[in-house]
C-alpha cells in the first residue's frame, strides 16, 4: 500500500512540476510582453497624457512620468524635479487621472474616436480649474463628442458660457 501511495504522490509531484513549467513560460512571456508594449506604447501614453495634463491645467504641469504600477509622478512647469501624485491636491490628482483616462482613450481609438462618457469628472475642481479644464475640453472634442453629466451648476453654468451645447435633464 505505501509503494502504491507513493506512486500516487509521485505521480501528482510530477504534474505540479509541469504545472509549475507552463506558468513560469507563460509569466516570462506575459513579463516580455508586457516589457515591450511598454517600452513602445508607455512612452507614447506618458507623453499624449502629459500634453493633456499641460491642457487641463493651463500649462502649469508640462509633463507627466507613469510607473508600471500607473503610479504617477508630474512635472511642474519651470521647476525642477517631479512630484509624486499622492503630494497634491485632489483637484490636481483629478486633473492627473482625467488626463490618463483621456489619452488612454486617445491612444486606443486613435483611428476612430469613440464618444468619451464623463460623470461629474470636474466635481473636485475649483472654479478656475473648471474653467480651465471645460476650454481644454472643448477644444480637445473638436475631433470627437464628449458627453459630461453633472449635477454642479456651476459647471452648467461654465459650460454654457463657452458656448457647449447644454441639455438639462
């Protein structure tokens, strides 16, 4: 009975060492992979995301670095040095995010631009920032549609004096 069990447990040793083969192929493939579209697309989306990042906040920042974890760090315009995103305000970490989402949006549907959804993505913003952000917004869609919900007036009211076609729900 022990020579069968140990057969047995030979036996499943011997399929987890196969198992354990093929995840550690398919890790190393997934890490080169994963190397690559980085090395090309990452530098592309650190640069479309930092030039939105400038837009968004009236050139205050002019660039922006992200890890591979999407940690970002930003650059402050005639500073040296970067900031981590976790050190501004979350007026600023929502330009940051805003600016990512959008590029990363830009970067996939390059070839045909898809209506981009934005739900009360200003709502942290003070009213400088929302203006500021709602002119960049408006000349960013000159090549698509971006459809913003919100329940700020202020944002309406923005909105409208930049001339932004305004439905109230």
């Amino acid at each position: 009975n022990i020579k069968k069990e140990l057969a047995e447990l030979n036996k499943k040793i011997e399929l987890q060492k196969s198992y354990a083969y093929c995840l550690d192929i398919a890790l190393t493939t997934l890490t080169d992979s994963y190397a690559e579209v980085r090395q090309s697309y990452g530098s592309e989306l650190e640069k479309t995301a930092g030039k939105i990042f400038s837009g968004l906040t009236g050139n205050r920042y002019d660039s922006m670095s992200i890890s591979k974890a999407f940690d970002i760090a930003v650059n402050q315009t005639d500073t040296f040095g970067s900031k981590e995103l976790d050190y501004l305000s979350s007026g600023t970490q929502d330009q940051a995010y805003l600016s990512l989402r959008l590029a990363l949006t830009k970067l996939i549907n390059e070839d045909n631009p898809l209506p981009i959804i934005l739900d009360d993505s200003l709502a942290q913003y003070d009213d400088t920032r929302t203006k500021t952000a709602l002119k960049f917004l408006r000349d960013y869609s000159q090549n698509g549609q971006i459809l913003m919900f919100t329940c700020h007036n202020s944002i309406v009211v923005s909105s409208q004096d930049l001339e932004a076609n305004v439905i109230r729900l």
